[in-house]
C-alpha cells in the first residue's frame, strides 16, 4: 500500500469518527469543517497510483522503463518481473547474437519456467501491462515463449482494472507479411506476430474482448543500456578522433504510424541499415509518456501501432515529444515523412 493510499484511508477514518462526534454549539462551522474534509479525502483518494506491470529481461527495456518509472513522480508504480530461474519468468529463446531457443539465463525456450503461474499473479491489480523481450545482449528479435503469451492473454480475460497493454516488437519482423498491426509475419518472434493461441494476436484479442487498448510499439535494431548500465562514451579506447557511442550520439526521437522506414530497411539489398536503429532509452521514454497520456485521459487519440526510431541528436524535451506524439494522432490523414 503507498504512502498516498494510506494517506487516503487514514482521512475516511478520521471522517467516520467525526460524523458521530456531537456538533451542538459549533452549527455551520463544523458542517463546512466535515465538508472540506470530505473533499480532502476524495482528492486523496483520486491520487492513488496505477500499477504498470513490466515483463522483460533485466539490462533491456523493461529494466529502463521500471527505473524511469521509479524515478519519476507521476503517479505511477512500477511492478517489474524479469526472466529468469528466481522468478520463473520464461520469455524464450535469446535474439540475435545469443543462444536461439536456449532462452535467457539457462532457461530452456521450450516452455521452461512458470509463466502459467508467474503471469496471472504479477498481473494482479495492474492498470497497464508492457511486455518487453528484447534481451540485452541481443540488437534484433528473438523467440518468444508461446506459453507466455498464452498465460498473458488468460490472464487479460480474467483482469479488472487493466486499461492499457503495451508490447516491444522488432519492425523487421512486425512488418513482413504487410501488416500495419505487425500480425502478418513469421519470423524471429515465434508465433508472436502469427494467428494461433500461443501469439501477440492473442493476447490483442483477449484484451479487446475486455476493451483493453492495445498498443504495438516496433522498433529498428536496438541499442543503448540502462540506467546504472551505460556504456563507455568513446568507442574503441583512447583515440587520435574521439567516437562517441550511439547511446549518446542518437538520443533524438521520431515517432511514425507508417512502417515505410523499417520496410526500406528490409528491402535493401546491401543487407540491413544500421542507421534505422532505436535505443532502450527511446523505447522505455515513450512508453513511460503514453502511459502519462492513459492515466490523464489524453492518450484516445494515439495510435495503437507506430515505430519508434533514434535518430542524432539531443534527447527530446516536452514541446518536441508533443510534436512527435501528434504525428501518430490517427485522426490525422496521410502522414508526411521529413
């Protein structure tokens, strides 16, 4: 229970004591005393946090948007479950440059661990849900675990209170088959971007069932650490010409519902643009702002599927995000690329 839930009980007690209090000779002044109590406690208990559940691998995504989310004060708490034999969190298989199939941690990628019974019980009360795979060692996709998926969509139908749910996938992969929802494609993401119970389409179908906006956020190759993990600012040691690292070069944000950038990155012939890149502080930072957006009642207008690129440049401040987050406004028409 948070300090602001408490704060909130502690003033309805305090109300219920004083309504059997005996008021003779006080009159209207201890009446307009109950009442601006009454409306103390109301505003008290209008401010408790939402609960945002994260599902990731620590040292990836999720490990930025709980420490963003820790960090901040926004109303908002974080309850974070990263994979591994301690939880019993099974995400999959690694992604590119990792074991395939092996899974992360020595979790075996064909239905290790726990999900049916880890999922359900760390989802309980939460108001959002992010489900974000990408492992730290790996800058591209990886398989996801169908169990996983399975147990997140059960547990969406059994739910009271979830609102939003938010899934981290890699656009390479979300935009193969000519989806602009990222389900017509096979590829690295097992059964995560096909039709079938163990799937992404799943989990999405089980959320509208309960009208749980779902939101699909895809991503170019993926770099940069984490809070308290950053990488050393100059590649390479000591040199003649300093290299910054992209982690501090490309902290600028472009946001787009078209997926016309990631799919000019699948089609080049002299293999994949290493410039069509997203960095974990990008990915964790706009998740964290569409989560503001949920909580404030001003999120009904962004799009349920869009990219989320880096480009150079200096981490966005308020008036640019605003920008970027009216680019993906589906009432808009026909988006211009710049």
């Amino acid at each position: 229970m948070t300090p602001r839930v408490v704060l909130a009980v502690g003033l309805c007690l305090s109300l219920s004591a004083d309504a059997f209090v005996p008021t003779a000779g006080r009159g209207g002044a201890a009446r307009a005393a109950m009442s601006s109590r009454r409306r103390v406690a109301s505003r008290a208990m209008t401010m408790a946090d939402d609960l945002v559940v994260v599902f990731g691998a620590k040292g990836g995504v999720a490990d930025a948007l709980a420490s963003r989310i820790g960090n901040s004060d926004a109303g908002l708490q974080c309850r974070a479950v990263f994979e591994g034999a301690d939880t019993g969190l099974n995400l999959g298989g690694a992604g590119a440059g990792g074991d395939e199939g092996g899974g992360f941690m020595g979790m075996g990628g064909g239905g290790g661990g726990n999900n049916a019974a880890v999922v359900p019980s760390a989802m309980a009360g939460a108001s959002a849900l992010v489900v974000a795979p990408d492992s730290p060692d790996a800058t591209e996709g990886r398989e996801v675990e169908p169990s996983f998926y399975s147990s997140v969509a059960n547990a969406i139908k059994q739910s009271n209170g979830l609102r939003s749910v938010f899934c981290v996938v890699p656009g390479d992969e979300a935009t193969e088959g000519g989806s602009d929802e990222g389900e017509g494609g096979g590829g690295g993401l097992l059964g995560g971007l096909q039709l079938g119970p163990g799937s992404w389409a799943s989990v999405k179908a089980a959320a509208a069932s309960k009208g749980v906006k779902c939101y699909t956020l895809k991503h170019g190759r993926i770099f940069g650490g984490v809070p308290g993990a950053e990488p050393l600012p100059f590649q390479g040691g000591p040199m003649k010409e300093p290299v910054l690292d992209e982690h501090y070069v490309a902290r600028a944000v472009m946001l787009s519902r078209s997926d016309a950038l990631l799919n000019l990155n699948n089609a080049n012939p002299l293999g994949k643009n290493m410039q069509v890149r997203t960095s974990r502080a990008a990915l964790s930072e706009t998740i964290y702002r569409v989560l503001l957006a949920n909580k404030s009642g001003d999120a009904s207008k962004i799009a349920s599927a869009f990219s989320v690129l880096s480009i150079e440049g200096g981490f966005p401040g308020d008036d640019e995000w605003q920008q970027q987050f009216t680019s993906i406004d589906d009432a808009r028409g026909i988006e211009l690329l710049k």
